[in-house]
C-alpha cells in the first residue's frame, strides 16, 4: 500500500526545533515532503507574497524526507509546493509544531495556521500544531504520541472540506497531559499599546506591547482545556461570513 503523502511546512523557519521534530514524527507515518521558509515568519497570518518574486531551493537536513526552504510566507510554501514541488497532491497538510500558542484569537494572527488553512482551501486535510513554549530548547517529544496519533485519525476519516484542526499542546511533562479535549475558540484578545521611543537621531519609533486577556473561562474554550492540562483541538472555519446575522442584515439593508 503506497504510503501517503505528508506536506510539512511551519512559519518558525524551515530549521526551527519544532518543525524538525514534527518531521521526525511524520517520518513514521508517510512519505514527507518539506516546504518551510527560509526565515522566520512568526504573526504573518495568511499574507502572500506579491510584490516581489519568490524562490526556493532544496537543502539537505537530516531524514529520509526532502526538504525545500522557499523565501516566501508560509501560506506561499503551501502554494508553492502544491504547485511547483510535490509529485501529487498530498494526503495531508502538516504544519508547525510552533513555539508558542495559537490557542483563541491568536488564530487569526499565526502563521503556522495560515498555513494549514490554505491546505484547507484547497481541499486538503490540513493541522496546525503548537507547544505552549516559546523556547528554542523546548521539549517536543512529550506530545509525539498524541500528535501522530491525530494525523493517522485525520487521514483515516479525514475532516469534511473547509474544516481545519487547531491543536495546541500545553507545556507539561508527558505523564502530567491528561488527554485530548475538542474545543471551541476562547473569547479573548490582546489588549496592546505602543512604546514611545526616541532614536539618537531624534526620530520616534514603536515597540508592540501588550499582555493577553482571557474573558472566557467556560468549560468548553480552548484556553480552559490547556490550563486545565488537556490538549485542545479547535475544528476551524475559513469561511468568515455570519450566518446567523444574514437575515437581520437584510432587513436593515432593505430600501425598498
């Protein structure tokens, strides 16, 4: 039986831990083909390059995977492989595993889910993973079982088109995860200001600051599941319209 294939791609660049390891882990399970940016691309969410041209090379890292460093956004990796690179379409869209979050609004920001969600555009099975951990040395082998686990459970009855899996994992050792929890999006947001400073030249500039705000603590958000030590799994939409509102909208716009 031909073993599927799995497009892995990030936006913590093509060399971060956290991508290697996911290849790693994906090496078990099917043919793995690489395609990740050559730089990091954190907070790009689905940006595309247009303005400029886009290249990409295949490197050599450790694996029986092929790797591809592409100098474009991650959503542009997935097009690009899927366009350029792959032999076939891929079974599955693969992405991250990021260092940090993308738990609730961070969603909307993440390129590491840009990137599965395009998977998801194009019809694919498509999941973006992360590790609520920022650091470079963090340990990604803790959630290796659950993380393989979801990807053979996706392929085996994959998700219905238009339907993309957030997954985040919270940082605890492997015997303290008590298990996997399907979730909606918490409600919260970023509450951020801009630091003022001056340059030596006199001119102002900005840093982002900010701190993260959690108004949702019901049992079914995503932000809940991961404090309370589960993995979440949020199915994701990339069709953004409000149903629910369509038939009030048309009565305030009617002027007839």
């Amino acid at each position: 039986m031909e073993r599927p294939l799995i497009l892995v791609t990030n936006d913590d660049g093509i060399t971060a831990p956290g991508v290697r390891n996911l290849v790693n882990f994906m090496n078990e399970i099917g043919e793995v083909v690489v395609v990740a940016p050559n730089s990091p691309q954190s907070g790009k969410g689905h940006a595309i390059t247009i303005n400029s041209t886009l290249s990409y090379e295949e490197v050599h890292l450790e694996g029986p995977q092929r790797d591809f460093s592409c100098s474009g956004t991650p959503v542009d990796c997935v097009k690009m492989a899927l366009d350029k690179i792959l032999p076939r379409r891929p079974d599955i869209v693969v992405s991250g595993i990021n260092h940090g979050a993308n738990s609730s609004i961070n969603v909307i920001y993440s390129g590491t889910m840009s990137a599965a969600v395009e998977g998801g555009v194009e019809g694919l099975p498509s999941i973006g993973f992360s590790l609520l951990d920022f650091s470079w040395e963090a340990d990604f082998t803790q959630a290796k079982d659950y993380i393989q686990n979801i990807v053979r459970r996706t392929l085996e009855k994959p998700m219905p088109k238009g339907i993309v899996l957030n997954v985040n994992i919270p940082k605890l050792p492997k015997e303290e995860i008590k298990g996997v929890k399907v979730c909606k999006q918490a409600n919260a947001k970023w509450e951020e200001s801009f630091d003022e400073r001056v340059n030596p030249h006199g001119k102002k500039y900005y840093w982002l600051t900010g701190y993260f705000n959690n108004m949702d603590d019901s049992e079914d958000a995503d932000e809940t599941a991961l404090a309370n030590g589960y993995i979440s799994i949020v199915p994701v939409k990339f069709d953004l319209t409000a149903y629910e509102y369509m038939k009030t909208l048309e009565e305030v716009m009617n002027f007839d």
